[in-house]
C-alpha cells in the first residue's frame, strides 16, 4: 500500500486490488496555508490575528468542498465519456471518497520523483502536431502544465491513461484531444533534448 499525494486529493494506492481511493485532502494548499498562517503570526500586519486565522479556517473548507466537487465531477465524467484515456472511477460517496482502478505510473527518467522528461517530449510533439494541423492550442482550454505532468497519468496495457480529470478545463481539454492522446502516445518513443529543442 503506498499514498499519492495530489493538488487537491490525498490517494491510497492498492497496486495488488488494482484499486486507488480517492479523498477530499488538498495537501498541499493546506501545507502551504499553513506555513502562511504561521508565517503571519509572528509579524505585526494590519489586518487582525482573529482574522487570519478565520481565513485559514476558510480556506481548510473551499479547499475540502473544491476537492468533494472535484471527486465528484470526476466519476460523473467517466460515466458520462468512458473513453480508454481516461482511468476509470467506479464508485463516489458523493465526492466523500472515489474510488477508481489503478495504473502503472509513468516510470521517472531524470532521478526526481515522478518527473519524466521523455513524457513531457512527447506530449509536446504530440500538441504541437495538433497545433500545426487544426491551429487549436491546448493553452486555450487547459492548464498545459496538468498534461505535461506525468503524475496525472498512469499506463494501462501499454497505452496512456488519465487518472486526474475532475476539473472542468481538463474534461473540456480531454474532449477535445483524449483520442489524439490517446492514438499518438507511444511509451517507447524517444525525443532527444537537441530534437525538442528545434522542432517543439
Ligand atoms: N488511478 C490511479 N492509479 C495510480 N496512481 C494514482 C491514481 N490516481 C492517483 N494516483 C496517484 O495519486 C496522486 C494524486 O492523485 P491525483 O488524481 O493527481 O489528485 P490531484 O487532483 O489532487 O492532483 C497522483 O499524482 C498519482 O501519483
Ligand atoms: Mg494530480
């Protein structure tokens, strides 16, 4: 058993149930408004200590309830699209807790965790070649940076899937371009740092 953590979700990974699960816990928004919290304490600012402290009260909810919509969005979009690109979600407690099949992450190639630079070569040719034949640019509808993380992905008999689609942008993103992912990701593709360079 191993923990993802996510943006917006804590994960628990069962590898041997091929099952991940899915919680509301925006680690590292809490984290860092944390560190802001405590950072504020020790200056004298203008704006109140009761009050700095009711915002990180605050910001503990929108971050939960942003998590719950993003759980939630993510298994009515799997029902609604089962498109192979995209890792399914069986179950949600109402966004509470999803429950989802697990991948094989996408191996690291540089000595940091969870970063591979071959994955972010190729989904740059790959969004370029849709640059170059439809002129649609992926900035226009997603973050590109959730797409050239390879945390957000796993690989599933060989071919790429998704597993963090619960926002909207990313749906609409994934609509758009899952199937041309999904046709021209090959995990045995090789782009050299000199060929990204020139040509994405
Ligand atoms: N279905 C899955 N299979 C394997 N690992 C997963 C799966 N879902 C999530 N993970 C792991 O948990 C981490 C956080 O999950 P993710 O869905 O990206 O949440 P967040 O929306 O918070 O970024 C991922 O980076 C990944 O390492
Ligand atoms: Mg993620």
């Amino acid at each position: 058993m191993k923990i993802g953590y996510g943006v917006n979700r804590i994960v628990l990974l069962l590898p041997n149930l091929k099952l991940a699960i899915k919680f509301p816990f925006a680690y590292y928004n809490i984290r860092n408004a944390f560190y802001d919290l405590r950072e504020k304490r020790g200056k004298k600012e203008d704006i109140p200590w009761l009050s700095i402290r009711l915002r990180f009260v605050k910001n503990l909810f929108r971050f939960f309830f942003r998590a719950c919509r993003i759980n939630w969005r993510e298994f009515t979009y799997y029902l609604k699209r089962r498109h192979p690109i995209i890792q399914p979600t069986y179950f949600s407690l109402l966004g509470l807790v999803n429950i989802q099949r697990y991948g094989v992450p996408i191996p690291c190639d540089t000595g940091r965790p969870g970063y591979n630079k071959q994955f972010t070569f190729q989904i740059d040719a790959i969004f370029k070649g849709i640059l170059l034949n439809k002129g649609i640019l992926l900035r226009q509808y997603s973050d590109p940076h959730h797409f050239r993380n390879p945390d957000n992905f796993s690989i599933k008999n060989g071919q790429l899937c998704m597993h963090d689609y619960g926002e909207a942008h990313v749906q609409k993103a994934l609509d758009l371009f899952g199937e041309i992912l999904f046709q021209n990701y090959d995990p045995n593709r090789v782009i050299t740092f000199e060929e990204w360079c020139d040509k994405y």
